[in-house]
C-alpha cells in the first residue's frame, strides 16, 4: 500500500518536473516553450486513435464536419446562421442513443441547421475545449448536442438529458428545435 502510493507520487512529481522544464525551453522558432508544450499537448489523447475512427465516422460519413482545432471551431461558431454541434464521446450513452438520436434528426429533418459539425471528446482535446467556451453557461458534458443559431446557444441536451432515453426520443427533442431555429 504505501511503497505503491509513495511510487505513484514519484512519479507523478517527474512528471511535473518534465513539464516545467518543457516550459523553460526554448522552441526552434525562439518564442517561449509553452509554445512548444502546447504543441505535445495537443497530440495528447485520452483514445487511441483506433477506438474513436469507427466513431467519428459513424458521423462524418453522414454529413458531419469535423472540427479538430480551436480555429475551424471559432471559424464555424463565428458565422451566421445555425450550427448544430454534436460533442461526441466513447461512452455508451453516446453509441448508443446520443450518435443515433443526432444521425436520425439530420437525415428526417425538414428543416436543418446550416452548419452540421463534431468535435471529440477526450480525443479532439483544444477543439472540444473551445467550443465549450460557446457553450457557457452550460457546464462541460459529453456527449452533448447544442444547437447554436448566430453563435448562442438556443437549445442545448447535455449528458444527464440524452442518459436512459432512446435514440427516437433524442431525434423528436432536436427535430422540434430545428423547426423553431432553423
């Protein structure tokens, strides 16, 4: 018990010191080493790439854009007019209603967001954290599906909303906001 506490601690401190010492260094473009800790960092993801692929496309395959960066998140949520925007997550509640319920609503909408975008959680780490700057006052939940019309949010399902409800009841909730904002 406490030789693995005082390991876990050991190296929890070597990793902090890594991390100041990253920080001091100087990057090859001579601007301050945060830069370059914000480079790795940003490489940095909870998922191997191979777990969250068959998710991302699950929706990139149907019409989704991608946002990967912080700037194709401020690029999209800057413009006009509507974004539905859907914080995708490994989590069962989002394989198994929140991707389906946002799916369905975009394929049986008559009426559509005018920017249809995704952003991974715990994967897209910058991208998800600035669009969550969007979402305020919401508190950071993924999965989540908010519907933004000229960069407010004017509905919004956070995880605590879509967990124990089917996939149907998800499209219904989204498809009756795209009739009143879209």
């Amino acid at each position: 018990g406490c030789s693995f506490m005082a390991e876990t601690l050991r190296t929890r401190q070597n990793m902090i010191k890594r991390l100041i010492l990253l920080m001091r260094t100087s990057s090859d473009d001579g601007k301050c080493g945060v830069n370059l800790q914000r480079k790795r960092i940003k490489s940095y993801s909870m998922y191997p790439t191979e777990i969250v692929s068959p998710m991302k496309a699950e929706l990139t395959d149907r019409g989704f854009k991608e946002l990967t960066t912080p700037e194709e998140v401020d690029s999209v949520m800057k413009s006009q007019g509507t974004t539905l925007l859907f914080i995708n997550s490994v989590c069962g509640c989002s394989a198994g209603t929140a991707r389906p319920g946002v799916i369905m609503a975009v394929q049986n909408a008559t009426k559509k967001p005018d920017n249809i975008v995704t952003s991974f959680a715990g994967y897209d780490i910058d991208a998800v954290k600035q669009a969550r700057t969007y979402l305020v006052p919401y508190p950071p939940s993924s999965p989540a599906i908010a519907l933004l019309k000229d960069g407010q949010v004017v509905h919004m399902i956070e995880r605590h909303m879509i967990e124990g409800r089917p996939a149907q009841m998800i499209a219904q909730n989204l498809m009756q906001a795209f009739e009143q904002h879209c």
